[in-house]
C-alpha cells in the first residue's frame, strides 16, 4: 500500500497561489502564470528536499528564476496539466517556457499524446517525463445504482470547452419526450428545446446525486493536446454510468470504446445522435457499461493507483538527484 512505502514522516508545505484579489486576477487572466506563489518560498527553497508544481501556470516562473540563476537545488517536478500554455508551437510565450523549462527535473502529464509535442518542442524534458493515468477517488464516488425507467433524463457536467452546440442538436433531434436533457454548469445557452434543463453550478453533493438519477453521462469534448474532462469522465464512471464521450486525445488512454464507455468523433452530430438513440431505452446496455466503467475505474484509474506511481517516480528523481551531487 502507499502508505507501507511512504516514509515515517514526510513535512510537506502547500502554497496555494492566493494573493491580493486584483493581482491574483491579473496573473490569472493577464499573465497567465503565477508570480507570488514563488515569491511565497524563494527564501525558504534550499529547506526542501522537492518542489512539486501542480501545472505550469505554477511552475514556470520558479523554473525560469531556477534557470536565470543557475539554481540545482532542490529537484523541481512539474505536473504539466495544460502542454505549457496550452500547447503553443509559436510565439514569444513558447520561447520564453522553453527556456525556463531547462530548469524543470521531471514532468507528470496524464494525457499520452502530449509526449509527442515534448518530442517536438521540449526535448530535454523527455527522458525524464513519465504518462500516469489520472485517479479519483472510489471511496467517495462509490453509490452505484443501476438505471430503470424511473431515470428520465440524460445529464452533462462542465462549464467551458464542451461542445454544447453539437450536443443540443443532436438531442433535440430525436423524437423522444419522454426523456430530457440536463446540462449542468452552463446555464445562460440558447437552447428552443423545452426538453433541455439548463442548471448553474451545483455543490459536489449534489451533483453526484444528479449522476446517479442520470440514465447515463454525455461529455463533449473538444479536440486540445492537453489533459481535461478526465475528472468527470472518472468520477462519473466510478458511479457506474455509462459514458457517451468524444474521442479526443485526453480521452483515449482511458475509454475502451463500447466496452466502458462509448466514442463518438469530436463534433460529428450524426455520430453522437446516434451514440445517445443506442443507449436511449436499453437498460441492458447502459449497466453493462456502467458496470465495466466502475471496475475500470477500481482497477486502473482509482487515486490510489495513481499516487502510488507518482510517489515511485518522485522518489526516483530524489534518489537521481541525489547520486548526481555525491
């Protein structure tokens, strides 16, 4: 278990990247990486043994510090969430992340198309990056129930980068009133269909009860070399729902398609009507893929599964680290 192969005792800081209201939303939306949540440990950094940036927005500014004053110490790992700034191939901002990023030690990335944009444009980091399946939380999304006629409607979950405008057609499309669509966390769509439920953002609570009541899950998804949507697609997996979801790069390392959950093409309306008429009704279908979608989740994609590699693989560049400067 992790916790036979941690450590005794392990002290860990967690800098968050709060500051001042209005230059906190102007390294957000401006600057687009964060300044202060550096400033907050440059006196303290020779004190650690590791330095973890969740993303890059996080990191590059330490990493560039670290390289502008040829700093070695301590190891920096970097979880690169969003490709360096989105995946970027031109431009000033792609410069400047390369150059600070030969200060970076290692990189996590939960998405396994982005190792070929690194081959690319960051070549340096290669050797020492490693692809580890995202993981939630089993323990907390564990109420599996399986779907009858008394589910009457078909769910989506998120606020950006869906694409609701393929999804709304194809929906109202089908001559089904019977059943209706909820679409959670993007609530000001145009949407002519008095079948279509628009819902704001909802506590975790309940959403998780709005899953449940689902027939089964939609999430379109938009084509970006870049780890998103992996969250909702596991958590509601691990629910045991069915999943109709396009097939993008964030998605493919953990869909069997048919077999824990369906693909559709990015943005192929015939193809997502026709995913959502397959599940509409066949009960049989929806929880033999919800079934598999659950023990998928326990299997390969839970957060135990996940911490235990990324603390094998951060302990690998600590004791590389540490062989380098004896």
């Amino acid at each position: 278990s992790l916790h036979d192969a941690l450590p005794i005792y392990v002290e860990v800081d967690v800098v968050d990247i709060s500051s001042i209201k209005f230059i906190e939303k102007f390294e957000k939306n401006i600057f687009r990486f964060y300044i202060i949540q550096t400033l907050k440990i440059l006196p303290r950094l020779k004190n650690y043994d590791l330095v973890i940036s969740h993303g890059a927005q996080s990191g590059i500014f330490l990493s560039f510090i670290r390289k502008l004053f040829k700093l070695k110490y301590p190891p920096h790992i970097v979880f690169d969430i969003g490709s360096f700034n989105s995946a970027k191939e031109t431009g000033k901002v792609l410069k400047f992340m390369q150059y600070a990023s030969k200060s970076i030690n290692a990189l996590i990335y939960h998405t396994s198309t982005q190792r070929q944009y690194y081959d690319k444009f960051y070549p340096w980091l290669v050797k020492n990056s490693i692809f580890i399946p995202f993981g939630t939380d089993i323990d907390y999304f564990n109420d599996f129930n399986h779907v009858n006629s008394q589910n009457k409607f078909i769910l989506c979950v998120g606020y950006a980068k869906r694409d609701w405008d393929t999804l709304i057609k194809a929906f109202s499309s089908i001559d089904q009133d019977k059943v209706s669509l909820k679409i959670i966390g993007k609530n000001d769509l145009v949407t002519y269909d008095s079948r279509i439920i628009l819902v704001p953002f909802i506590p975790i609570e309940n959403l998780i009860d709005e899953i449940k009541k689902s027939l089964f899950i939609v999430l379109p998804l938009k084509e970006y070399n870049y780890s998103y949507g992996q969250m909702t697609l596991l958590q509601s997996m691990a629910l045991g729902k069915a999943v109709i979801v396009s097939r993008v790069s964030s998605m493919i390392d953990y869909v069997d398609d048919g077999e824990n959950a369906i693909f559709y093409e990015s943005g192929n309306l015939k193809q997502l009507r026709q995913g959502i008429k397959l599940l509409l009704g066949n009960y049989d279908l929806i929880n033999t893929i919800g079934t598999n979608a659950r023990n998928s989740v326990i299997q390969k994609y839970s957060e135990q599964e996940m911490s235990m590699k990324i603390y094998h693989f951060c302990k690998s560049i600590i004791d590389k680290y540490a062989r380098e400067i004896s």
